[in-house]
C-alpha cells in the first residue's frame, strides 16, 4: 500500500462525515427552531475550541499534513467561518485540495522529515511516517470526533456512521 492510499483516502472519508454531520445538525437547527448560532458556538468544555473551531482545525490538519508529507508549501487558511454553509465551503476546500494530490507525490513521504508548529513558540521534526501516526492522524482525529461529540450533546441525531460518513 502506498503512503498516499495511507493518507489521502482517510482524510477525505472523514472529511465527507463532518459535512455530513454538518447537514444533519443544519437541519436539526431548523426542525428544532434552534438559532444556528447556538450550534456553532457549542463546547464540550469552557476551555475547549467551539464547533466552527474543531471543523476548521480538522481541515488544517488535513491539508497541512498532505502538504507537508509531499513536500509542499503549507496552506494557511483564515478562521473566518461563521455559518454551516461557511463551514460546508471550508471542507469542500479541503477536499479539493487533498484530491489534487498524485500517489508519486508522496513517495517518499514516509522518510522525509517534516518540521511542523508545536504550540505557539515551538517546533519539532519526525519522519513523515511518525509525523502522520503519532501527529497528524491523532490531532485530526480529535478535532474530527470532538465536532461529533459537540453536536451529539446537544441532541442532533447522529451516530458513528455518521461520522464515518458511511451509509
């Protein structure tokens, strides 16, 4: 198995679940006379990032881990979302740009040292192949399945296929 079937296909079939996702809790607002805003803005906790900020950072993670293990420019992309149909064109973005990814691009992406941010005033180094198990899937997995939880809390009526994004 190449390190693009490794990486790109897991990254697009969550990505299609969060839009998923999104469509049911845009619904759930509407059939429940609920202000998208309330959604939107939802946390599990007070310290934790909001759903907008978990779709978005999802995204990032995505792209700029495609980015990285091909030994591409990292996109930056402003947090400027503020409605699901802002969030649907974040992840339609992502998608896209994972999709023009070619398998070539990433031979060699498992031994190429990647350089990324650890908080604000750090960086460290890994091998792609660590890089993306022990750093890119793990963060993108969290922010993936913590919109999930964020919209599961509060009533809309999703399960893990779900976010699987399988019928």
């Amino acid at each position: 198995m190449s390190f693009h079937d490794l990486t790109v296909p897991a990254f697009l079939q969550i990505l299609g679940g969060l839009s998923g996702l999104l469509q049911k809790a845009e619904a759930h607002c509407k059939a429940k006379n609920i202000q998208p805003e309330a959604l939107l803005s939802a946390r599990l906790y007070p310290d934790m990032y909001p759903l907008t900020r978990q779709v978005q950072t999802a995204c990032d993670f995505a792209m700029k881990t495609c980015a990285r293990l091909t030994g591409n420019e990292v996109p930056t992309t402003p947090d400027t979302e503020t409605s699901f149909e802002e969030l649907q064109q974040r992840i339609a973005k992502a998608t896209d740009y994972i999709k023009s990814f070619k398998p070539a691009q990433f031979e060699g992406g498992d031994t190429r040292e990647v350089t990324f941010p650890v908080g604000p005033n750090n960086t460290r180094t890994l091998k792609g192949q660590q890089y993306l198990v022990n750093f890119a899937f793990p963060n993108f997995y969290f922010h993936a399945a913590t919109a999930h939880g964020i919209l599961r809390h509060n009533g809309v009526e999703i399960g893990k296929r779900d976010f699987l994004g399988v019928k």
